[in-house]
C-alpha cells in the first residue's frame, strides 16, 4: 500500500494499489455507490482528516480480502 500512503484528496483509484499485497489495516466507516470511506489510524494529518475514499468495486489495495465484521 505504498502508493496509499500519499493520498491526501479525492477517491483513491490507484491501479498500482493492488489486491494480491495486502499490508495495511482500515477500518471501513461509510460508503456510497461509488467509494468505500476508509478511516486510518496514522492520525489527523493523513488523507481527508485521518479518513479516504476509496473506488469501489475494483478491490482496490485487498479491501474486500480480508473482511471482518460482527454479527449482534
């Protein structure tokens, strides 16, 4: 996620962010029909106040390859 670590605005639709190296952690806050919304825990100062928007769809850097949620 080499590339992931300058995003600052936008959605991130990188191609060099693959799924096949997943080396990273984020917590997925929100999303659209578009974009997942991602928030990092390198703080404040990182993406969009701590938080980027990420294509959806494409599977960009693993999103969806190591899912977790819990079931209440």
């Amino acid at each position: 996620m080499t590339s992931c670590s300058i995003v600052s605005k936008g959605v991130y639709d990188d191609h060099r962010c693959s799924s096949d190296m997943v080396n990273h952690a984020m917590l997925v806050v929100g999303y659209s029909p578009t974009e997942w919304i991602l928030k990092n825990w390198w703080g404040d100062s990182w993406g969009e106040n701590g938080y980027m928007r990420l294509a959806k769809n494409k599977n960009r850097c693993g999103v969806a390859n190591y899912a977790a949620y819990v079931k209440v």
